[in-house]
C-alpha cells in the first residue's frame, strides 16, 4: 500500500487572514471532486513560524510559500497528476 500524500495547510492567524482560509477551502473540494480523499493525510495547524512567507502550505517534505487558490490546486495537479506512471 502505498503512503498517503501529507498536506499541512496553516491556519495561523497570519496565513489564515492572507487567505489560506480560502485555499483550505479549494483544496477540501478539489480532494472530493477527484476521489482523493482516502489517499492523503489532510490537516491544520495553528503556525507553521513563517508568518512572513505565508499563506503557507506543506505537501509531503516541501513547503509552499505565498499560496493562494490557484497556486494551491497547480500544486496539487502536479503533485496528483503529472507523474510519471
């Protein structure tokens, strides 16, 4: 069984006013409108310390900086969908 995708929004008072209460949003659809949901850990947290950065977004090991909705769903296509099978 292959390991599940980690994505890790921040939901700080920082990131989440800069608009990562809509990418949250964005992505929790896109997981339901592609049946993916069983395939990743999905989840907040309260700060990721890079206020000055944010909105920021972790998927698996690597950290997104500056996020917003249509950043948010061309990460997870190529995250999702531009991989080599």
């Amino acid at each position: 069984m292959a390991a599940k995708t980690k994505i890790i929004i921040c939901l700080g008072s920082s990131c989440y006013s800069r608009g990562n209460h809509k990418v949250l949003e964005v992505i929790k659809q896109y997981l339901a409108d592609h049946q993916l949901k069983d395939q990743v850990d999905f989840r907040g947290q309260l700060c990721s310390g890079n206020c000055s950065h944010g909105p920021v977004l972790h998927l698996n090991d690597i950290m997104y900086e500056e996020i917003d909705e249509n950043k948010a769903l061309k990460i997870l296509d190529q995250h999702f969908f531009s991989r080599v099978t």
